[in-house]
C-alpha cells in the first residue's frame, strides 16, 4: 500500500514539475499511471477511461492553481487572452464531456489517430522554429484565433485528460508569433478555468460503484489526493525553472514532450 501512494506522489511530483515548466498541465505523466491504479483500487475495466480522465483533469487542476498563483505574483498573467481563450475551452470542454466523454459509447481510438498526426505537425514546426535565429517578429491580435485556440484545447483535454496546453501552446506561438514563455503563461490561465469546469462537472456526475471505493462523482480520492499533493509540492518549481531558461530552450523542451505524448497515444493505439 504504501508503494501504492508513492507511486502517485512520484507522478504528481514529475506531472507537476512538467505543467509549470511548459504549461502544458501534468496529465501525459498522470494518463500513464492513472489505469494502473485505477484498476488496483477496483474501477471496473468498461470505465477505467472515465476515470482515468477525470483524476488526470483533477491533478492537472492542482498544478495549475499553484503555477498560476507563482506568475500572478510576479506580474507575468494575461488576463485578457486568457479571458477570451478560457470561453472557447469552457464551452466546448464542458459540451464534449457531457456528450461524448461520460457516456458508455467514447472509444479513444478514433481520436488518437487524429490526435497524433496533428501532434506530429506540430513536433516538426516547432523544431524548425526553434533552430531558426528568429527575428523579432511583432505579435498578431487575433480574437477569433484566441477562441479557436480554447475551443481546440478545451476539446482535448475533455477527450484525452492530457490537458489543452499542448494544442493552445503551438497555435498561439506558431499561428500568432507570440513568444513561448507568454504562451506558457496562457496556456496555465486556460488550464485552470477548463478544469475547474470539468472538475465540477465530474463531481456532479452519479456513478455507481462498490461502496469500498471512496469516490464523489468520477473522481476517487485515495487516488486523487495523493497525485494531487505531488503536483502542488513541484508545479511551482517549474514555474521557477522556466523563467530561468531561454525561450529556445523551452521550445526544444517543449518538443521532446510532444514526443512523449505521441508515444503514449501509440501505446493507446497498441
């Protein structure tokens, strides 16, 4: 048992370093250890994948709130385009859990297939960007792309638990020219409202399980809780690290997660 808690302690620690460092949220760590101990603590297999979802969106709640507490203390929080991407995500976050997630008939496989060709477009233009010696480039304001980058990472982070950050970032560094370490800082603003959203919601859900799992909605809390406590102890030292590192290195950084995450949506796959 107690190899059990140190096990999702070790995942909050990495997921959370990861979610301050890239802004990403932690959940390509938690997706990979939630089924795991999900099936250990009894979560029968026909819905290991809502509740695999839903405690990676809780984790990844927790590493958000404690990044973003760091970045509104030193000033570096956009209101506004966190604003306007947060409505895009909460909606289309919100109507996908409601719709496709929590009912009997989501399959992964589908969305996997399109999830790792738009990720593979993504690896090879921040690589090319990233050796490139970029010129300063002035950023573009665009509303409607702002929104378009919610609805997009709203939709993955419902479908998928990984979090929105690994679509919001490259549309808004590759689409908008904004600089990676801006961008970071977004993406944990959008983070937070979407899965506080989704959290919510997988509270209110009622779900039928053994009365030996402790659990309110989708979410299990000898689980939960344990991850959690990880993530808070580490995301801030993320935060820290990345603002010592330059923007390339981020973005190299930032790729070799990329890859990690299409690894794990091939093993998916497999």
């Amino acid at each position: 048992m107690i190899s059990f808690y140190l096990m999702l302690l070790a995942a909050g620690l990495v997921g959370g370093f990861m979610a301050g460092l890239l802004g990403i949220g932690g959940g390509v760590v938690f997706v990979a250890i939630l089924p795991l101990v999900l099936r250990h603590v009894g979560i029968p297999e026909d819905q290991i994948v809502q509740y695999t979802i839903a405690n990676s969106i809780f984790g990844t709640w927790f590493a958000s709130f404690s990044a973003n507490s760091n970045l509104i203390r030193h000033k570096e929080f956009h209101w506004k385009e966190v604003a306007w991407i947060g409505l895009g995500s909460s909606v289309f976050s919100l109507s996908v859990l409601r719709f496709i997630v929590n009912t009997p008939l989501y399959s992964k496989e589908a969305f996997n297939v399109i999830i790792i060709g738009l990720l593979l477009f993504v690896l090879v233009q921040t690589l090319r960007k990233a050796r490139k010696i970029l010129l300063s480039t002035p950023e573009i304001k665009s509303t409607p792309t702002l929104l378009v980058a919610g609805a997009s990472g709203g939709t993955v982070a419902a479908l998928s638990g990984l979090g929105g950050g690994t679509i919001i970032i490259p549309i808004l560094h590759l689409v908008l020219k904004m600089d990676i370490k801006k961008a970071k800082s977004i993406s944990l603003g959008v983070i937070f409202i979407t899965t506080s959203i989704i959290t919510i919601n997988n509270l209110l859900e009622n779900t039928l399980l053994l009365n030996t799992i402790n659990h309110t909605g989708y979410i299990v809390w000898s689980v939960a809780l344990p991850l959690s406590f990880g993530v808070m102890l580490s995301s801030s030292l993320g935060v820290k690290v990345g603002r010592m590192i330059s923007s390339k290195s981020i973005s190299y950084i930032f790729a070799t997660f990329i890859l990690l995450v299409i690894i794990q949506k091939l093993a998916d796959l497999l």
